[in-house]
C-alpha cells in the first residue's frame, strides 16, 4: 500500500476527529494604510478580539498557528515570541511559512491540535503591518530559482498575467469575463463597514482601468493593505456551551507543488486546487451542489476564475461563462468573497479572512451583506502563481 492509499483510508478516521473541535471566535482589524500601528499593535488586537469573541480571555489561549513572520523581525516564527506577546507559556505552535497559500491549512492544523488533545485553545493568526524595505523583499524573492523571473521583473501581476493570458488564448476567455468578478466583489464589499473600496464599478470601468500587466488592469489586481485577523478553535463541547454558535471544520486538505516561480510551472492550466478539493470534499462527505457560499483567495480576478475550475464547480475553460451573469455577486446562485475579498475588501490574510467571513454568515452576524440560511461553506487558500493551495470545507452543523 503506497501513501496516497494510506491517505484514502484514513480520511473517515480524520472526519471524525474533527467533530471534536470548533471555530469559537474570530475578529479583524480594521484594514487599510494603518499609520501610527505596529504588526505587533494588529496582531495582538485580533487575537484580543477573537478570544473575546469566544467568551475567553488571552490567557486561555495555549496554541499558535500561523503569521508567517507577521511582524518585522524574524523573532515571531518562534513560540517564545509568542509567549511573550501573550504573557504566559504556550503548549502549541507551528508557523508553516507557505505565503498565502497555507491560510486554510493553519486552520485544519489547529483543529487537528486541538482535537487531538494538543491544545484547548488555538488562534489561527494572519496579518500585520506590510511595511518595510521593498528592495529587500524582491531580492528575498530572487533567491534560488526566483532570479529567472525577478531579474526580468516578471513580479506577482506578471505571473498572473500569464495564467490569464493562456487562459484567454486557449479557451476565449474575456477581460469583460474577468471584470465580473471584480464587479461582484464591489457589490458585496459596498455592504461591509471595513472595506476599503465600496463604490461601485461596472464591466467598463474595470477593462478601462489602467493596465497593469495585459491582460490585467487595476481592477483586476487585489488591494495592498495593513491589518490582522485570528480565529479561535477550541473544542466543540466547550464551543457548544459558548456565546457563539459553533462553526466545524469537517475537511481539508494542501498541496504545495512548487515554489511559486514561473521558471518551474508545470502547467498554467493545472494547479493543486485539483488535489485539494477533491480530498477536502471527500473528507467532508460533501459535493459541490451542497455549498451555499465561497470564499476563494482573489489576489487576482483570474486567479477566483482557475480556483473554480480547479476545485471542480466548473470545467477547466469553463469559468468565463460560469463568473458570468453575476453568479457570484449579491442574489447570484453562488455567493462568493461576500466580504469583498482581496480585491476590494483589502489584501493581507485573504485566506483567513475567507474563512472569517464565512463564520460570520454562518452565525447570521453578516448584516446587509448576510446570505440565507448559510450551513455549508468551502475556503481556499492560495499562493504563489497557482502553486501553494489549502482548502477547508465549513459547516455550522453536524
């Protein structure tokens, strides 16, 4: 038996270990240019927030999971930063450094830790301030095999030009296609108090955008921001006795297939969303037809379009008709990004913030931008150009 064999025998055993645990809390930051505020500052303040959510205080918070080195200094991949942050020691700490592609996976690690006794309390963490030396950063990126694409300036919009543009060549895919995405975005952010954009837009707005890098326009692009976000996890019988109606994980699954550099794509028209899905879905014991809303990591307008075809809602040169029609805007038959996601909402956590979203419309608390009777939702991470993935499939009942 080979471990792909393995895997598939174990996911009933991992479904039921799951049901022991439950999202209890979760908070944001308000988003946006945030002078006068530290990574620390936002971090603390979400991780505040979402255990205040969840009836506890900072010192029932025994686990860590997630950050990515949310602050400046290295220091904060350590549990004993964390420690010191919080004030008291911590039993459970991971930092999977997978860019924005491990979001939904942080959550799946800490419900796992926490149903397997490794922790009470978990905080699944994102976010923090985006300042800092720029020139540092790209030559980060260059490291390794990353000097093939960063010498040349092929940076994050260029990669994902690309996706779009053999997106567009193989399957006729339209930049009036790609702005309904960004249209429907604007609609459900017009209805959130955090976002950042909330005027309106129409298809004509975003292809008339500046170009960013063809066939991407300014529209097309996420927005680039500070703030921090956290979820609390905790066992399902403490949740049930909660202030909060309980939210389960009932399934997820990563792939991470490359590093993220386009000089390694294997396949502009296959990505890991394929694998995690599928598995995330199997494990749940869900199919697509069940879902009654996503919130799918939109660092791009494109990038929403291929995660539909790659996790299955859709065929692969499909998704142009499929976006069409306003599906996923308000009223539309699959409500998605209701936040108003990276591409309105603000970009930082998006992963995370997906899924923070969906609890909020799964206990009701969405306001104007609330979707009906939502009990099954999936999120989806995603990073690098369709390289890094994780997917949760949520419920907000058993």
């Amino acid at each position: 038996m080979n471990a792909i064999d393995t895997c598939a025998v174990d996911v009933a055993d991992t479904r039921r270990l799951l049901r022991k645990a439950a999202i209890a809390g979760v908070y944001t930051t308000e988003v946006g240019n945030l002078t006068g505020r530290t990574a620390d500052d936002l971090i603390l303040e979400a991780i505040s927030g979402a255990a205040a959510d969840s009836g506890l205080t900072l010192h029932d918070i025994d686990g860590i999971v997630g950050g990515r080195s949310p602050t400046p200094s290295a220091a904060s991949a350590f549990p004993g930063y964390w420690s010191e942050m919080l004030g008291h020691s911590i039993r459970y700490h991971t930092t999977p450094d997978v860019a924005s592609g491990g979001h939904c996976g942080n959550i799946l690690h800490a419900a796992l830790a926490v149903a397997c006794g490794l922790a009470n309390n978990v905080a699944v963490i994102g976010g923090g301030h985006r300042g800092g030396d720029r020139k540092a950063a790209v030559e980060k990126m260059a490291s390794a095999h990353g000097e093939f694409d960063t010498s040349w300036g092929t940076l994050v919009p260029s990669w994902f030009a690309l996706v779009a543009r053999r997106h567009m060549h193989e399957f006729g895919t339209t930049s009036e296609q790609l702005a309904e995405i960004a249209v429907s975005t604007r609609k459900w952010a017009s209805m959130h108090p955090q976002a950042m954009m909330k005027d309106p837009i129409t298809i004509d707005d975003v292809i008339n955008s500046r170009m960013i890098s063809d066939p991407l326009h300014l529209l097309d692009c996420c927005l680039s921001s500070d703030g921090a976000g956290a979820m609390i996890i905790s066992r399902a019988a403490q949740v049930a006795d909660g202030p909060k109606k309980p939210v389960y994980v009932l399934g997820g699954a990563e792939d991470y297939s490359f590093r993220g550099y386009v000089s390694v794509c294997h396949d502009w028209l296959k990505s890991g969303a394929l694998e995690t899905g599928r598995r995330a879905m199997e494990m749940a014991g869900v199919k697509h037809s069940e879902f009654d809303m996503l919130g799918l990591y939109d660092c791009f307008t494109i990038t929403v379009l291929r995660t539909l075809e790659d996790l299955g809602f859709c065929k692969v040169g499909e998704g142009g008709d499929f976006v069409s029609g306003g599906r996923l805007a308000p009223g539309g038959a699959l409500p998605t990004n209701t936040h108003g996601g990276g591409l309105s909402w603000g970009h930082n956590y998006s992963g995370l913030a997906h899924a923070i979203e969906i609890t909020r419309q799964m206990r009701g608390e969405a306001g104007p931008r609330q979707v009906k009777d939502v009990e099954l939702a999936l999120a989806h991470s995603q990073g690098g150009p369709l390289a890094l993935h994780s997917t949760v499939v949520l419920s907000s009942v058993l």
